[in-house]
DNA sequence: ACCGACTTCGACAACGTTGTATGGAGTGGG
DNA sequence: CCCACTCCATACAACGTTGTCGAAGTCGGT
C-alpha cells in the first residue's frame, strides 16, 4: 500500500480509502491511485484489516465429523450458501469423532479469529469453549447439544421420528422388531432407541435384548448383524435401522436372502427409493437443520448477547410400501 | 500477551518465547508465564502471528463446484486430511459452475493470503491468477486443466475410461449406443465424449447425432431422454451416460420400462451396486485424484518454483455384468 | 584477573492495514 | 474582511505478534 501510494503520488490513508471506497475523495484521485493499484497489482491484505479493524475476518468455522458423509457435506453446502450472503467464507474441520482432535480444531478456530462457529459435537464436555463464547466468539451446536455449555442448538426430533418409524411397523402387524444401531454413545443414537422403546412399551411389547443391536458401524456389520437375527429362533419380521448406513447393510442382507421382512430406516438418502426392497424411512430436512443453524450464528454474529435458543426440527415419515 | 507479561513479570518477548515453545528460557519464567496465560485466558492470535511473521497461515484455499456432491465432498474430505498432517486448515468455497463467482472467490482467498489453492476450474480463464502465483502462492488444479496459465495439474483419464467403456458394450455386441453427457461445455465431457467417439469410430461405426443427447443436467432430464430415445424408429440397445447423475436416471427409466437394454456408466458412486438392473461403470480413485494434488500442492509450499508438472490418473471399468 | 563463548532476557522496530487528530484549502454568511 | 464551517488529504499511532540486536550474567580456561 505505501508503494501504491508513492506511485500515485498520494497518501498512505487516501490509499486505504479508495480499496474501502470510502467517501471524500477526490475522483480524480480515486483514478490515480486505482491506476496505481493495477500497474502494481496491489491486492489488500486480509489478514492485516482484520487485526487493525478490531474483529471481522468475514469466516467461520464449521467443526463436523467428517466431510466425506452426504449429511456433513449438505449441512457444509448450506452453511457455505448463507455465509455467502454474510460476505464470508467457511473453514470446515473434521473431528472424526475423537473429543481430542475436537478441542484442538476448535481451538485453533478460534485462534484464527473466525467470527463464529458451527459445531456438530463429537465430545461430552464442551466448556472449555466458555472462555471463547465470554471473549465474543458465537457458537450453535447443530445435530447434537453441547456439554458443559448452555449454547443455541438446533437438533432434529430423533425421538419423535423413532417413535413415528416403530409405530409403522406396528401398524402393518409387526411384533418382533429388531432395532440395529451404531453406537449407544452417540446423541442421536440415544434418542432413536429412546423412542423406538417408547412406541413399543406403548404397544404392551416387553424388551427383549436379543432384538436390539449395538455397535453397527458399517453395512457389512449391519447385514451380518440381520442375518444372526434371522438365524436366531423366533427371529423379527421386521427391522427398524437407526441411520442410513445400517439401513443400506440391511436392504443388502434382506435383499440377498430374498426376506420379506419390512425395513424402516432413519435418514433419507440419496437413492433410497431405487432399492430393490420396498424401504420406508425416517426423513427430514437437513438443509433446513444447517440453514436455521447458521442463520441464528450469522443473528448472533450481528448482535450479540441474547439467551441462548434451542430448535427443534420435525422428522416426517416417507412411505414406500409394497412394489 | 502485553497482559499476560505484566501478569508474570516479564517482558513482551518471553512471553512470546514461551507460547512458541523457543528455547533459551528458564524454567521458572517458563512456569510464571504459562501460569498467567492459564489465569488471564490468554490465546495466541493467529492472523498477527502470520502477519508478522511473513507468510503462514497455515491455510489453504480449496474451490470446488458444490461440496454437497460426492466426488467433490471427497475430494475436501482427502484435501483436509492432507492439510491436517502439515497443521493446516481448509477454507472451502463452492464457485457453483459460476466463473465470475469463481474469480471472485479465488481473488478472496488470495486477500486471505491462503499458503496455496486447490482449484477445481470453472471457467475457461484463469489468467488473472498469475499476477498470484508469482507473488507465491502455489496453485494446483485437479480434475480439469486451467485456462490461460501454465500450473500443476491432476487429471483423470476421461477419453481412456470412455473408450473402454463404449469397446464394452461393443463387445457385447451392441451396435447402437445412446450417450448422455451433461454439457459439452465442460471439460469431462469433452473428453469422454470424445473417447467414445473414437471407439465408435474405430469399429467402424458411423456418428449418428441421433444417439448423442447434450444437455442432460439431472436424472429426470436422463430418464426423459432415455424415454425419447427409445420411442424412436431404430432405438438404441445400450446406453452410456457420462456422469453418474446421468446414470441414475438412466437407469431408473430403463427400470421402469423393464428395459433390457445395457448400461454403462461413468463414475461409480456409492450404491451403484444395489441398483436393481446390471451396471457396469467406469470408477476412479477419486481419493487418489485428491490425494496427488494436495501433496503436490504441500510441496510447492515448502519448496518453490519448481516445473509445473501434469498427472494423469487411470480409471477401470468394474464389470457387473448380467444378475 | 582477564578473555571469549554461551545463555538468558528485554527494548525496539516492523508486518500491512485502519482510526484519530490535525492542517490547509475552499465556501458562504454576517 | 473575518469567522465558522465543510471538504479533502496527511501524519501518526495502533492492532497483536515476532525478528533483530544488544545488555547482562555465567562459566571455564588461561
């Protein structure tokens, strides 16, 4: 910028004014120095404005766990589209489901100075970020709620649709329901099976452990987690899947016995309606889920210090019955 | 920091010489120093750092088309993994197929002073991005070449894969072949395209514009061509769709038909293996593809002015013949 | 006792930008 | 003709950090 400023013959702050357009310029001026500016191929440098000018580095972050899986990668998409509108841009970090790497990213986020962040949790405690929210960084958890922190959250009403998912099957004759999920430990996960027991308790259905499947982490655990089910005496007619992936390992293990079992899957995907089994799911909308999240960071970004809000999205049942 | 010092009592630099771990400390300063920042919530800010200290911010630029598809969420997915192991970030931004948008963008990450850009190209010219990588920022491009500038490029073989693509279905017999491709505009296309028209040509079989269909940006424009096609006096007995949006709407329609007619597609993608009729597609390493640019591109960080070099990755065609 | 090498720490300037205070030129009213 | 006021441009300091240099202290060897 001062050499722009000797070329133009200029000063240093009459430099700045014309980047920022800024009024109180003379044009001819403005002229001079934008011809400067060109010649030298003077680009402004971010990095300095922002540490100057108090705090606007126009990013956020966005803490998920990993980038690769079409549900981040919506909620990335959508949170990009609206940072777009803030004149901001989106640094996405995965955590891969380890609290460590979690913390470590987040502070590093903040290090950077990002405006705000997004974050769908990976870990329990989340308090270490009081210091960063008091020091004027906003933060919405989305998927999932913080631990150890009162925050805006934006979640989905898992309990709800589980309920939803079981009660269909319920409704189409099932008594023996077997329920596969990833891991106990995650929210999400919780709910689902909260709710899923809830609608069976409702129906007189007593808890049978040998119907309920943890540590499904992938299709091919899934399909062989069916198959030990349907191998069993007295096996379901029926399964409940509990995310997409186990749905997918499922329909594979039904498909390829030639079961006639009825699938309920949580999460909509992408080709789930070309599936060569009838497949019922769990649906909802997950740009809404990323666009309500940043929206409220974006508000919060703009004024801060109001009480933290907590949203809570509805599941809807999408029916595909028999081919 | 100028807090943390007073704090312990020493001066600006120690404590500059403690949270960067130098040397040349006692470790009794050491101890009083992190004791304050422990106390005072003291945390480094990255942006004066990199200021300061010539050029690192650890960050680098990636630009895509739109992170909610697969193939491009892979790619940030295997970038970010990359970046993590040289302790940088990922600031992702989506041109949308828009090359002012894209300009704009890569100008912004530019202003960031961003260590280095991964560009998936959208527009024909990246010229202006000269005047950058000679200031230092290293640039590479994956997927598509640029326009306009000489620069490190990562390519799949798109005429190769067509060309095996299509000698498959020649193989099986087929002498009428529908192709779908999404625009011609765009560089893939182009190429594959072109590979199919040499095998088509190197069998001696004739261009026929009839069985080549521009324009298809969705699988319901796929499905609807598809359809066309087929109503038509001497229809087509095999289709190539050049994307694999292309392909699921293809699919779907000859599905719905209870259509014999053979497919093969471009790009695999994730449930390409349940879908209900036999598919057979071009695949990719599509985390390789990733994979070769970013660690190229970590190379130009650490060590400049090297030859632009260009890679050009292999595809195979996986084979699920009749079921 | 003296020298040189090494260790430890602090004062100061600088990175590239913007906020603040100030000065000088031009305008209009009394 | 002077004063108040607006408009335009400049000089200077400051944002939070790190590089440079030099001062002070320590230690071993002569």
């Amino acid at each position: 910028m001062v050499d722009v400023a000797r070329h133009a013959g200029v000063s240093l702050k009459t430099v700045s004014r014309v980047v920022n357009k800024a009024p109180n310029v003379q044009q001819e001026l403005v002229d001079r120095v934008l011809a400067a500016v060109d010649e030298l191929g003077f680009r402004r440098n971010q990095l300095a404005s922002a540490l100057r000018s108090g705090q606007q580095t126009s990013t956020v972050g966005l803490l998920i766990e990993e980038i690769a899986n079409p549900f981040y990668a919506t909620i990335a998409q959508v949170a990009a589209e609206v940072a777009a509108g803030f004149d901001s841009l989106l640094i996405t970090a995965s955590s891969e489901e380890d609290p460590v790497r979690e913390e470590r990213l987040l502070r590093d986020l903040c290090a950077r100075r990002v405006d705000g962040l997004l974050v769908v949790p990976a870990g329990y405690d989340h308090s270490f970020l009081r210091a960063e929210v008091e020091q004027g960084i906003p933060v919405v958890f989305l998927d999932r709620p913080a631990g150890g922190l009162v925050a805006d959250t934006v979640l989905l009403d898992n309990r709800g649709g589980a309920r939803a998912g079981v009660e269909h099957l319920l409704g189409e004759g099932h008594r023996r329901i077997g329920v596969l999920l990833d891991s106990i430990g995650v929210y999400t996960m919780r709910e689902r099976l909260g709710g899923a027991q809830e609608a069976l308790g409702a129906a007189g259905l007593p808890y049978d452990s040998h119907l309920v499947c943890d540590g499904v982490r992938d299709p091919v655990t899934a399909a062989q987690a069916v198959a030990q089910m349907l191998d069993a005496p007295d096996p379901p007619t029926a399964f409940f899947a509990l995310n997409n992936r186990i749905t997918v390992g499922v329909v594979q293990e039904l498909w390829h016995r030639n079961s006639t079992a009825s699938v309920v899957g949580f999460d909509d995907f992408e080709l789930s309606h070309l599936m060569p089994l009838p497949l019922t799911v769990i649906a909802y909308d997950t740009r809404e889920l990323a666009r309500q999240a940043a929206e409220l960071l974006f508000a919060r970004i703009a004024k801060q210090n109001l009480w933290p809000r907590t949203v809570v999205l509805p599941t809807r049942l999408v029916n595909r019955g028999l081919r």
